[in-house]
C-alpha cells in the first residue's frame, strides 16, 4: 500500500494534540501577520487622508513620501509570503508527524490478516 493510496484515521488526527499544535501555529501566524499588515495599511491610508502635507513632501526627485510608504506596502507583502514559505515547511513537518503518531502499527481485515500483505 502507497502513502498516497491510505486511509487516515481523520478523526483520530484531529483529535491528536499534534494537530491541534499545528492548527494552532497557523492561526498565530494567520492572525498576527493579518493584523499587521490591516494596521500597516490603516496607518498608511489615515495618513494620506489627515497627513497630506507631509504625504506630498518629496524624498528625493520627484518621489514623494506617499509614493514611498505606498511601495513599502508591496514590499510588505512580498515580505510576508516569504516568511509564510518558510512557516510552510515547518507546518508540513508537523503534519508528517501527526499523521505518524496517529497511524496503527498495523492494520487488519476482518479475516485478522494484515491488509499489506493480502494486496
């Protein structure tokens, strides 16, 4: 039997406290990183809006700071999914290990041979 082709005791992973570990990594990373980037932006937009002099002040050319600040947004998000690639692999990890202490040593058909070997 193939990795791919298993049934996984779903149940019993999502019960698992390995899930429930991982489940809750991603929402940390999901809430905190949503909550940044929400503020970032809100700050950025009340400054445009109450700011607007110091919006229009040039940095250097004819490059404004809004220009700049509405760039570093871009940045911002690039930023972001780089370290939500690098959370990825980890969260992948920790699935692989959840489904690994959650899979019976064994399993057997209703004969009490085990599965692999009738296939």
């Amino acid at each position: 039997m193939t990795a791919s082709a298993e049934e996984h005791d779903w149940a019993g992973i999502a019960r698992s406290p390995q899930f429930r570990e991982l489940v809750a990594s991603r929402r940390r990373f999901l809430i905190a990183g949503t909550f940044f980037y929400c503020a970032y932006f809100f700050a950025f937009l009340c400054l445009l809006a109450f700011a607007p002099d110091t919006m229009a002040k040039t940095v250097f050319g004819s490059v404004s700071v809004a220009l700049v600040a509405g760039m570093s947004l871009v940045v911002l998000a690039f930023v972001m999914a780089f370290l939500h690639a690098r959370r990825a692999s980890e969260w992948d990890r920790m699935a692989e290990r959840t489904v690994e202490a959650v899979r019976p040593e064994a399993r057997f058909g209703k004969d009490g041979v085990r599965e692999e070997s009738m296939r």
